[in-house]
C-alpha cells in the first residue's frame, strides 16, 4: 500500500548527503549520542555496534533484518513524520511507536513482540506523514460530528422524557384524588396506597431517565474536546493517528450505550384506570384503581385516558395484601351458576382464567363454548362459541386468551376485548389439556395419550418436549393441568398428575426439580400459584384443596370434606382476595373470602 510522502530511491539516494548524521537509538534514551551502525527493520531502530551485538545475542531479536549504515548515516530511510511522544499505557517506559493494521490498535516495541510479531505493525512515523490530509482522518471527524449530533438530540429528547414523567406523575395523583373524592371516606387507606406506589415510580423512572441525561451530557463533551484536542494535534501527525486510535474505540463504546438508550431513553408515562368496584361503588373491598405503564413510540408519547385495550403494556401494579396462607380461613361468599340460555345442556367447567379483577373466562366442555363471568354479580355478560369442547384457558396480555381443544388437537385463540372472538388456530401434536403461558409470550402445553408437557412459541412451534427424566423413565400419564410460577427470578413449570397422584416441578428445559405426593391428596387436578409463591392444588379424588409450598412440603389442606365436593379447578383473584373452585360436574363455581 502506498504510504504518504514515501519518497523513492532515487529521491532518497540524493538526500542522504544532506542527512544529519544518525545515532543510536537505545543509547540515546540514556543521553549518549553514539553514531549508528546498523538498522533493525523489524524494530524500527538505529543501534550502534555494541547495541547491534546486544541485538543478535537475544533469542526473541535473532531473526531480525540489520542493515548497515554508511558512515554513521541512514541511507535506506524514507522522509518520515514526527517522532511520537505518548507513552504506552502498558510499558509505562515505552514510547508508542507501531501501528497494527491488523487489529487496528497502536503498540510500544514491547507490546509488538508481545502481541502482533505475526502481524508485521508498521512503524509510525514511516506512516503518519500526511495522516492530516487522508481519508481515515476526515472520517474520523465526520463521524465525531454525527455522534456528536445524535448524543445532543437525546440529551433534548431525554430533557423532555423527564418533564413528560414529572407531570404525568402529578397528573396521576390528580386523577386518583379526583377518584377518591368520587368515593367515601373507607377508600382513604386505598388511595393513599396508590399515590405513594406513583410517587415511588415517578422517582424512580426521573431517576434512570436522569442517569440517562447525565451520560448523554458527559459524552457530548468528551466528543466537543476530543474534537478540540484533536485539531491541536493536527501538526503533530503521529500523536494524531494514536489519539484518533484511541478516540475511535471510545466512540464506538459510546455508540453501543446510544444504541442501549435508543430503546430505552423514553417517557416512563404510566396510566391510572378506575377499578369497576370503584365506579359503580360496589364493595369496600376493591382497590380505587391501578397503576398501568404505557409503552410509547417516539411518534406517539401521550397516553389516551381510559384505554383499556393498550396494547404494549408492560406492569399492571394494584395495591393489595397478601393473604396468610397458613393461618387464613375461607368463608363462602356465593356460588356463581354459569348455566346459560344459550346452553344446550348443563355446564361442565374445565377451566378458569382471570380476565381482571372480578372477572372470569370459564371454559366449559359440554357447551363447547367460553363464557365471561363477573364475579360480583354472577352476570354472564359474553358468551363464545368454540368449535369443540375446550379444557383448558390462559391469559395472553390484556385482549387475548388461549384455549386448547383436545378433540381437535388444536389450540384456538380468542379475543378478549369487548365481545369475545374467534382468531387464530394453531395445531398441536395430540389431546391438548392444560395450557398457561410464560412472561415472554411462551405457551406451556401437556397432553395426553402419550403424557407430556411442550413449551411452544406463540405460533405454536415447539421449542422444548418433556416427556422423560434423566433415566429415560416416563414422567407423565394423565397430566391434565399445569402452571408456571416465578421463583427466585426464573420460571418453573408445576404439573399434576391424576393418574399417578403426583405434582412435578421443572425447569423449562425439562429438568426434574421435585415430585410431590401425599396420602391425602388424590387425583391432582387444577392448581395455581396465590400471591405468596405457594401452590393451591385440587385434590379430586380426595374432595379437598391444598396448599403445597415451592419446597414441595404440604403446608396444609384449606379445604375439604363437606367444604368441598370433587374439586376440578382452581383460580385466585389477589386483589379481590377471593378463591373461585368449581367441580367437574356441577354448573357452579364456589367463590370463597379468603380472611
């Protein structure tokens, strides 16, 4: 490759009568000025005699190239740039001197030996000489220029995200004092609650947005003095070419931290949405509403009010207390009859799903149909017709569920929102029963005939298949339901057996955690996970429900005997603190107050 300024032989031939005389090197770091003898190409040094025996003595040195001096002077060097004067990083005694084109990095003598002697790095000075005026220069300064611009749009953008934080904060304590002054005095406690989880959120989010800001302000001066002390370097060629070196590496770390806030430098705008109980008054034991966060676009970074069909919704927080599962007791508050006029025939209830607070979809077998039931009055207020019998539901987001259809070995997906609807079907590969899905958007099937578990992708391609432990022996018989529990920040799946009356916990990769049995739990069906972490699971062959601990010890049975009758399916309303339980054959679901 061409150099800069390299001059050739014959230039080179009739300046070396003009040259001053050359001297050693090595000698002269120590203030002697002892006239060369000979050129060591690879080092890139002029060595006097005893250096250049020195030179050859060393094993690491021996193969390389010395060239004689005529006379005490360099008649095979070229015109070279300025002699650098920064000192290696690493040899603190070393001047930089190599350039590696390889790995595009500056070196000292030692770093070369130590790190690129296969790399052949080029000295600097032979280099540099009219660096200034080339391409790799003026790219180097148009893309500080960019960076630069990029780094000031965000720090405005991160300005305005903090502003937009701050007052959506204010305006949510507006709307939930609005809220409370609609209600009566038993309310007090609830809306204190929510404003300090708004303050709390707000400081929060301000907070990572300042962090932001503060980061985007010290890389847009670091970029405005590079671009100084790059320009005052601009006569001294080699100090350029290392500085613009090392100032490229740093812009690129900048550039993967923009990259980082790209996706997350925005307005952290929350939402508040009355509960139904706080509008229509209905039981001193709602929570007054919920703090939702809204995902913006950078196109669209205002929330529209009372939307209840957002669709990137990321935290839905209520204010709530937690029950004390092992000391609670359980008073029956009313039995929700699903049995309809649009059905053909009694209900049988298979599966549970809470929408939202107080609110249910129930799938039910024999009317091949899903309903949507409010809690609180027991009123059917949507009914879906499906095109076989499902077993089981789960949530997906705020406006779609999953139903799965064993008849067809099919899952069919429903919209919630307003009316219940039809969409998407995928199918599977068996019965399909119990379904529940993981906080990626991943589905947890078992089937059936074999028995097995899969976790599939929301189009239904399978990722993982369970159906053995580690000796191959066979885990699942007849697994008609299953759940996914968070514990210690990973996911784990949480399987009944009503064949072999076992509970098995997994790993999402099929790893066996733990097996539970108990004399007193008998044909496992439903189970789900309350607020503490703790299992519920319906014992139906032995008419009670108990609680199991993520340790797999049975904590307690919370009901049974004339409490009870076959349970089949389980669901948990936290906020409501209400346990919904229905039995296989029965129209009705038995809600409990869980005190």
């Amino acid at each position: 490759m061409e150099v800069p300024g390299r001059k050739t032989s014959r230039d080179q031939k009739l300046a070396s009568d003009q040259d001053d005389p050359v001297y050693c090197q090595p000698c002269g770091k120590t203030g002697k000025h002892i006239r060369a003898k000979s050129h060591c190409s690879d080092c890139q040094e002029d060595l006097c005699k005893q250096c250049c025996d020195y030179h050859k003595q060393l094993k690491v040195l021996e193969s390389h190239k010395l060239t004689d001096i005529s006379d005490g002077k360099d008649t095979t060097r070229r015109k070279q740039g300025s002699v650098p004067t920064i000192i290696c990083r690493v040899h603190t005694d070393e001047l930089i001197k190599f350039y590696c084109r390889i790995h595009k990095v500056t070196a000292c003598a030692a770093c070369a030996v130590q790190n690129h002697v296969t790399c052949k790095p080029e000295y600097i000075p032979d280099i540099s000489l009219g660096y200034k005026d080339g391409s790799d220069y003026t790219q180097l300064n148009t893309d500080i220029d960019t960076l630069l611009k990029k780094v000031t749009g965000f720090l405005k953008c991160t300005e305005e995200n903090i502003k937009k934080t701050d007052d959506n904060g204010r305006d949510l304590v507006s709307e939930i004092r609005k809220c409370r002054q609609e209600l009566n005095q038993y309310l007090d406690k609830k809306e204190k609650e929510l404003i300090q989880e708004t303050e709390k959120r707000r400081q929060n989010d301000i907070k990572s947005l300042h962090q932001i800001r503060d980061d985007c302000k010290t890389m847009s001066q670091q970029m405005s003095d590079t671009k100084t002390n790059l320009r005052k370097m601009e006569k001294q060629s080699s100090d350029l070419l290392i500085a613009c070196t090392d100032t490229a590496t740093k812009m690129n770390e900048m550039k993967d931290r923009m990259d980082k806030y790209d996706k997350t430098s925005k307005p952290f705008i929350y939402q508040f949405t009355k509960s139904e109980f706080s509008i229509s008054l209905g039981s001193s034991r709602c929570p007054i509403g919920s703090i939702t966060k809204v995902e913006q676009s950078k196109q669209d970074s205002k929330p529209k009010r009372g939307n209840r069909n957002l669709q990137n919704v990321n935290v839905d927080t209520k204010v709530m207390s937690t029950a004390d599962w092992e000391h609670c007791q359980f008073e029956v508050e009313r039995d929700l009859i699903i049995k309809c006029a649009q059905d053909e025939i009694g209900s049988t209830i298979t599966g549970l799903a809470l929408l939202r607070p107080n609110v249910l979809l129930v799938a039910d077998y024999e009317n091949m149909c899903v309903k949507r039931v409010n809690i609180n009055t027991g009123a059917i207020n949507a009914y879906l017709r499906l095109p076989s019998g499902p077993w089981d539901i789960t949530i997906l987001g705020l406006d779609q569920a999953a139903v799965t259809l064993p008849t067809k070995r099919k899952i069919q997906f429903i919209s919630t929102s307003s009316e219940l609807s039809l969409l998407h079907v995928t199918t599977v590969d068996g019965e399909c029963h119990g379904i529940c899905s993981t906080t990626d958007d991943k589905l947890i099937v078992s089937f059936i005939e074999p028995g097995k578990v899969e976790v599939l992708n929301i189009n239904g391609s399978v990722l993982c298949t369970i159906s053995t432990d580690a000796r191959g022996k066979s885990l699942f018989s007849y697994p008609f339901y299953l759940t996914v529990v968070t514990e210690n920040d990973q996911e784990v799946i949480y399987v009944s057996d009503q064949d072999t009356d076992t509970l098995t916990k997994l790993t999402m990769t099929g790893q066996v955690l733990l097996t539970y049995r108990d004399k007193d739990l008998k044909c496992p069906q439903g189970l789900t996970s309350p607020d503490d972490g703790q299992l519920l699971v319906c014992g139906y062959g032995s008419d009670n429900v108990q609680l199991v601990s993520r340790n797999g010890k049975k904590v307690r049975t919370l009901l049974c005997g004339d409490e009870i009758d076959s349970p089949h399916i389980i669901c948990y309303d936290a906020s409501m603190r209400t346990l919904c339980v229905a039995s296989y054959y029965r129209s009705e679901i038995k809600v409990y107050r869980v005190k």
